[in-house]
C-alpha cells in the first residue's frame, strides 16, 4: 500500500510541475506576442522606401478611425488595420481625420497619414533632405 501512495505522489507532483511548467510557457509566449504589438503600434514605419508609390484614398463622410483603417489597408497603405487603428487610437489624431480626399504615399509613416486625413500640413521626413 505504501508503494502505491509513493507511487502517486510521485504522479502528482510530476503533474503539478508539468502544469506549472506550461503555464510558464504560455505566460511567456502571450507576454512576447503582447510586447511586439506593443512595440508595432509605436515604432512608426512605412511600408516602403521613400518616395513610395502615390495612392490616392477618398475618405467618406462619416467614417470611423476604425473604417479608415480598414480603408487604408485595403489601398495598400498600411499592413494591418488593427494595428493602424491602435495607433489612431493612441494618437492625437483620434477623433480629428476628416471626409476627403487625400493623395498619400506608402513611404509615409502612419502618424503621417493621420495628420495628412486631419488636415495638418505636413513636411516629410524623407523629403526634408531632398535638395540641400
């Protein structure tokens, strides 16, 4: 009898530590896919070298960031619009992108793109250089 409740703590303990090592696993890999969205909505990159390819994108009266994004992925704009539209959302351009239409590059970066839609006045970095 006592070879079998050796036998099952054994089995017990082998299972608790197989668990915990699992959830390790799993808190880490959330963790690193939770950082590299993070660090995507901030890092600030456009899809191509500059000058780009010029797109030119109609925004229409009463859409959303979140159609806008959509919108721009599907010109070709952006890679991802759910990652576009957290930038939007943790931009100061949230609620400022106005119905138009824009000619915008895909060598613009996407803070560029929204202060273009908001109506800012915008210098390019790439194009700052261009003649000096």
């Amino acid at each position: 009898m006592n070879t079998r409740k050796a036998a099952l703590t054994v089995i017990s303990i082998a299972l608790k530590i197989v668990i915990f090592a699992a959830l390790i696993v799993i808190f880490f890999r959330i963790g690193s896919i939770a950082y590299n969205y993070g660090h995507a909505v901030f890092e600030e990159e456009a899809l191509d070298e500059p000058p780009g390819r010029t797109i030119t994108v109609t925004v229409e009266d009463g859409s959303s960031s979140m159609d806008i994004a959509r919108l721009l992925e599907e010109k070709g704009l952006v890679d991802d619009w759910k990652l576009f539209y957290l930038q939007i959302l943790c931009s100061k351009y949230a609620n400022t992108m106005q119905p138009g239409t824009y000619e915008l590059s895909t060598a613009m970066k996407p803070r560029e793109l929204m202060a273009v839609m908001s109506g800012e006045e915008v210098e390019l970095e790439w194009e700052q250089g261009e003649g000096s």
